[in-house]
C-alpha cells in the first residue's frame, strides 16, 4: 500500500495511476481518495497522471488525534506532491478539498501547479462573524460536531440519504451504492480526524489564500448545493480570486462529481485542455 511519512511522523496513504500531466485531487469531508474513483478512471483514461491521498485520518491514513486543520492539510499535500515529484500539475478539490487546494497553494505557492479547481467549495469561509454576516451560525457546526462524538453512524447514513446528493428533494432517484458508498467511506476514517475537522472547514477563513492564487482556477458550484451553499461560497471564491471563472449548475446537488460526473468530467477535460 503506497503511503509516506510527513514531516511530523504521519503515514498518509495516496494512489499514483499513470502517466501524463498530473491531475491531483483532494477529497472531502469526512470522505477518502476513493470518492475521486469516477474522476480518476476517466482522466486516465484520457492520458493523464492521476493522484490522490486520504487526509490525515481519513480512509487508509495514520489515524492520529492531531493536527486536523488546514494547515497541516495543506502540509500534507505538499508532502505528496513533493516526495512525488509533480510539476505542472492540476489541482482539484471537493468540498474540504477545495479548502485545502486553496491554503496549499498559498501557503506553498504554485511553483509546481499551473491550475486550480474548486468544486462545491468551503472557501472563502463557511462560519457567520461579524465579515461574514451571510454565514451559517456556529451552533449548527457545534451540533455536527456532537453527532459526530456520539452518534456518527447515524449522521453519516443520513447525510448520505439526504442532503449530500440531493435525494431529499423531489423526484430524487437515490443510489443505495452511492449512499454505501459514502456510507464506507466516511466511517473508515477516524472519528477524531472527523470532529476536528469540523473546525476545520467550517471556520477557516481562506478570503487571503484566494487572493493571492494568481494561476487559472475554475470554480464549479451546483444552485441547490444543500451543504456547501453556493452564493456564499461559490459566487464569493470567483470574486476574491484574482483569475478565475465561475461556472454553476441550476438543480445540481453538492455531490455533483458522483451524481452528475458526466458532465462536470466533461468541463474539468475542457478547462484542462484550455
């Protein structure tokens, strides 16, 4: 099983298919590398290097009970890129992912990327302050992070079922692979990872990281993204980004790369070919 070490002693697991320009992904909340399967199939079906790593924490990674923040997510990332040696490379986040696609390239610059893509994004931030009015009350995040610490199991299947991908809208046709699937994949990983990583994602304020990502990034967001909402994220991280362009999806959920990977594969090959 392929993993590294980080500079702080974490084993981290990561998948390296290929050859080619290299696509690098990075998965969301509380998922693995394994939500990116339909992404990476089909980019390296199309001649390109594909790699992805599970979070600290997360899916085959070591499972410590520290440093589940952005900036050890961004470190970690830069671990991967580095002991891989990737230049030119593509770099795609979902939901936390984006987050950590963002802080990375701020925090160790784009020397070794030449795109960005943020797909139903956590950025610029999630949380409501007082710079960010429109944002969700912290007690709702104080409260996932209970149900995380006491009853996981439950909020991950219903998560799943509902919201995630849209199934709790009408007419929805829900998958019971897509949801096992989600289902799988986020209680592989450690409930500790999970918690922390609320705070993570939630509260993070990534308006100066966005600011300061000066290489082409594309920002994908679906209207009906029921997690992640897209006025205050997507629409925000277009504005602040310096080159960017904003595409969003009427109806689409916030699992969109699963549920509509059809088309949301068939822009990122055209943004990548541009």
């Amino acid at each position: 099983m392929p993993t590294i070490t980080t500079p702080d002693g974490v084993e981290i697991f990561y998948k390296d298919w290929g050859s080619g320009q290299p696509i690098v992904f990075s998965h969301g909340w509380p998922l693995s590398s394994d939500d990116w399967d339909t992404q990476m199939m089909f980019f390296l079906g199309h001649g390109y290097r594909v790699v992805a790593h599970d979070r600290r924490g997360h899916g085959r990674s070591e499972q410590v009970d520290s440093g589940h923040d952005m900036d050890h997510y961004a470190d970690d990332l830069a671990a991967v890129v580095n002991h891989l040696d990737l230049t030119d490379a593509i770099h795609v986040g979902h939901s936390t992912g984006g987050g950590e696609v963002a802080h990375y390239l701020a925090r160790h610059g784009s020397e070794r990327a030449v795109k960005a893509v943020l797909i139903s994004s956590v950025p610029p931030i999630m949380v409501k302050t007082d710079s960010n009015p429109d944002g969700i009350e912290k007690s709702f995040f104080d409260g996932l992070q209970e149900q995380v610490a006491t009853g996981r199991a439950h909020l991950f299947r219903t998560f799943a079922e509902g919201p995630f991908y849209g199934y709790n809208r009408p007419g929805a046709a829900p998958s019971e692979g897509v949801i096992a699937n989600w289902y799988r994949q986020g209680m592989s990983g450690g409930a500790k990872a999970h918690y922390d990583g609320i705070v993570a994602f939630s509260q993070t304020d990534f308006t100066e990281d966005l600011r300061s990502i000066t290489i082409p990034t594309l920002v994908l967001h679906g209207e009906d993204d029921q997690v992640v909402p897209y006025e205050n994220t997507g629409v925000r991280s277009a504005e602040l980004l310096p080159n960017s362009t904003l595409k969003t999806y009427p109806g689409f959920p916030h699992g969109m790369p699963t549920t509509e990977a059809e088309t949301i594969n068939a822009d990122l090959l055209e943004f990548f070919r541009s």
